[in-house]
C-alpha cells in the first residue's frame, strides 16, 4: 500500500548477480545506496521486506557495495529502532568491523552514532573491540587512526569512568605515541578528555592515576617528542591541572 509492489520487486531483484553482469556491474551499489531511503519509506513495519536484501548486499563480494552499507548502517539503525537493530543490524556491524580497511572506516565515521543507539549492555561489548582500530592493513593510512581519536572523544560519554579507564586510556597512550603529528594532536585532546570525564564523574583516583601515568610516560621520556608531548597535552586545555602536576612530581 506504500509503494507499487512491482517497483518493490524491481528494485530487489537489483541484487540478482546475473543483473550486474547484464545490466550495470555499479548496480548493486546504488542498490546499496539508496537501501535506507527505502527502509525509511516502507518504515521499520515493513523492515522484511528489506531483510534478506540487505543481508545479501552486506555480503557482497565487492567491498563498495560493503563500504556503501557500512557509511550508512547507523541511518538504518534509527529507522529500525533498537530491537530491530539488535536483531538484525549489530551481526552486519560487527561483520564489517573485521572487513577491509575501505569497509572498516564506514563504521568508524560513525561509531559514535551506531554505539549510541544501543542498550548499555550491548553497547559495552565493544570496549573490547575498539583496540583493534588502532591496526590497519596499511600503516601509512594515518587518517583511519586520526579518526578513531575523534569518535573516541564523542564515545567517552557513553561509558562510565571506570570503563574508560581500563579501555579507552590505553587506546588514547597509544595514539599519543603515533608517528604522525596529526594523529597526536588529535590524541592529546582525547587525553584532556579522559580527564574532564574523571573529574566531572567525581572519579578523582582514576583521574590522578593516569595524571601520574602521563607523568612517567611523557614528562620523564627519554625523547624529546614525549617531553614535548607532556606540553602539548597541557596546552590543549589542562595547564593548570597538568602544571601542578608537574610541578609536585618534578
């Protein structure tokens, strides 16, 4: 009653691999492409109509019809609503979460978005998870690194002070420590971050212990681009905090 079914019924049979080679070898991308706009349409009532198309484009042996759905799972996420993004989303994400790099930065631009719509309990089984952004196929592929910092600063507020003590902190030293200066920048506001959430959440252990880690990690380094790092971190927006550390540790 929504749509013309034969229009429906066109344009799922755009994933038919005997189409792509007769017709459009980009068919099943702008299948991809246009996949929310057509949920959101149809409405989260008639999601299985969509089901098993989705799930065939997500599994998709090229990786830009992959990267397509990848760029938007979190669009489909709020049209679905939690339950049935439970259900049928968070298999796909995680699927792409192990894909290829071109696949893997879809998920990560959006990290945020996705994680936010999910039940705490969901959403805290990927703590464990969130390191392995930190590798790439290509080292040299710094912006996916650059990235991961970003959404971490929005992600803070999603977990408590002690999950972002045990996870995200060694995540954070990791990337304070990248080889490229944009990367560390980036890094070294996640770090004043980490602290604003320690200390605005009243975990004030927590937030001198990693005081105290960044002391010894970057303060007392042995290069000069970790002392530096120290600095930085002060300039960003915790002088006086990090100066009086400085100056009671030496």
């Amino acid at each position: 009653d929504i749509i013309p079914q034969p229009l429906l019924d066109q344009y799922l049979s755009m994933t038919d691999p005997a189409r792509a080679q007769t017709v459009d070898t980009e068919i099943a991308k702008h299948c991809a492409y246009s996949l929310p706009g057509v949920a959101l349409t149809l409405g989260r009532q008639n999601w299985h109509c969509l089901k098993d198309t989705y799930e065939t484009l997500a599994s998709d042996v090229q990786w830009k019809v992959r990267r397509t759905l990848a760029f938007s799972i979190h669009e489909l996420a709020v049209i679905l609503g939690d339950q049935l993004t439970a259900a049928d989303l968070v298999p796909i994400f995680n699927g792409f979460l192990k894909d290829l790099d071109e696949v893997r930065i879809g998920v990560l631009k959006h990290l945020y978005d996705f994680l936010k719509l999910l039940h705490a309990d969901k959403r805290r089984e990927y703590l464990y998870q969130l390191q392995e952004f930190v590798v790439t196929d290509n080292s040299r592929n710094w912006r996916f690194r650059y990235e991961l910092a970003e959404q971490l600063i929005l992600i803070l507020e999603l977990y408590n002070p002690n999950d972002v003590y045990d996870y995200l902190r060694h995540i954070a030293l990791t990337l304070c420590s990248d080889k490229v200066s944009e990367v560390r920048w980036i890094s070294f506001k996640l770090v004043v971050a980490i602290l604003q959430k320690f200390y605005a959440n009243g975990a004030n252990a927590l937030g001198l212990n990693f005081i105290n880690e960044l002391v010894v990690r970057f303060r007392h380094c042995s290069k000069w681009v970790g002392r530096q790092a120290f600095a930085f971190i002060c300039q960003v927006g915790m002088f006086s905090l990090c100066f009086y550390v400085y100056i009671k540790f030496g």
